[in-house]
C-alpha cells in the first residue's frame, strides 16, 4: 500500500462532507422506502432489520474494502460496480415484478 501513490491524508477531510452530506441525505428516504413496503405489523422488523443491516455494512465494508484493496487497487472498484449491476438488475426485477400485480 505504501509504494502506490495515493491521496494525502488531508484530503480525507475535504472528501468526508461530501460523503457525510449524501448519507444524511439517502437515509432518511431509505427508511421512508422500508416502511412503505412493509405492512402495518411489520413495520417495525422490517426498519429494525433494516438498520442493522445498516450498521453491518458499515462495520464490514472498510474491513472488506481493505482486504480488497491488498490484492489489486482496481479490485474494491470492480466489486463495488459488480454490486452496484447486482442491485440494479434486482430493483429492475421488483419493480417488473411489483406492476405484474
């Protein structure tokens, strides 16, 4: 990791309010999504599973994101755009799948 060139420290923080401004701004509308999709009575499960969901993908994904990282700096990239094609061809399917209703 030393030998690539890299960002300096510093410019963790100008990068990190951009980030901590998009978070703040999806969640809140995540969990409007959670709570629509649900029914009454499940509500609360389905944004308490949501949620901690949540916090595990926070705890995991620097932890994975690093052990990605060891192997090739072009590898979290293609993982994260290989998750990213995953979730859009599943909310394309939802979706589909919601209208046949």
């Amino acid at each position: 990791l030393t030998a690539n060139k890299t960002l300096p420290a510093s410019s963790l923080w100008s990068i990190l309010p951009v980030v901590t401004i998009g978070f703040s701004a999806v969640t809140p509308s995540l969990q409007s999504l959670l709570s629509q999709a649900a029914a009454g009575d499940e509500q609360g499960a389905v944004l308490g599973t949501g949620q901690s969901l949540s916090a595990l993908a926070r705890i995991l994904g620097p932890y994975i994101g690093i052990q990605l990282l060891e192997r090739s700096v072009p590898v979290p990239y293609l993982v994260g755009a290989a998750l990213m094609l995953i979730g859009g061809i599943s909310i394309a399917a939802i979706r589909k799948g919601l209208q046949k209703l």
